[in-house]
C-alpha cells in the first residue's frame, strides 16, 4: 500500500475511534444521569419538601433530555419512543453485535 493510502486509513481509523469514543462517553453519561434522576426521585418520596434535591432532580432531567436528543440525533434512536425522520434500527450493528451490552 502506498503511503498516502496507509495515512488516510489511519485518518479514517482515527475519526471512526473518536467517534465511537465520543458514542460511548455521551452513553456513559445519560446512563449516568438517568440513575442519579432515579435515585432523587426515590429520596424525594420521602424528603418532598427538599429543594436541593428538586432542584439538582429537574436540572438533571433537563440535562438528559438534552444529551439524549444530541446523541440520537447524531447515532439514531435510543429506544424507539424516539421520532425520526427515517427508521434507523437496521442500519448498524445491534448492540450485541458490537460488544456494548
């Protein structure tokens, strides 16, 4: 392989690994965000009248919301509640296919 061939398919190599490091980073973080939504709710069953806790509740629910429209935007539906434009379920490998369960 000639060299200008073997540097851009380590360019390409290259991108298509921060990607998918940047896939796995804002999966990690809605993962993240959606137990700490979980566990404040459950505290405030029984703390009601903590405003901290609603407050970090709400912001953290904002934050996901977000997080979860750029990342399907971006890599497709995260569950299929999720309306897109064209059906995307096919298009790449399922997630046991990919080693991410």
């Amino acid at each position: 392989m000639s060299d200008e061939l073997m540097e851009n398919d380590e360019n390409r190599n290259s991108c298509e690994c921060k990607r998918d490091k940047m896939r796995e980073e804002m999966m990690m973080k809605i993962r993240e965000l959606d137990f700490a939504i979980v566990e404040l709710g459950l505290y405030l069953d029984t703390h009601p009248d903590d405003k901290k806790a609603l407050c970090l509740h709400k912001e953290y629910c904002k934050e996901v919301k977000e997080l979860k429209d750029k990342y399907q935007k971006v890599y497709g539906p995260l569950t299929i509640y999720y309306p897109c434009n064209k059906w995307r379920w096919l298009e790449e490998p399922w997630p046991w296919e990919r080693g991410n369960y």
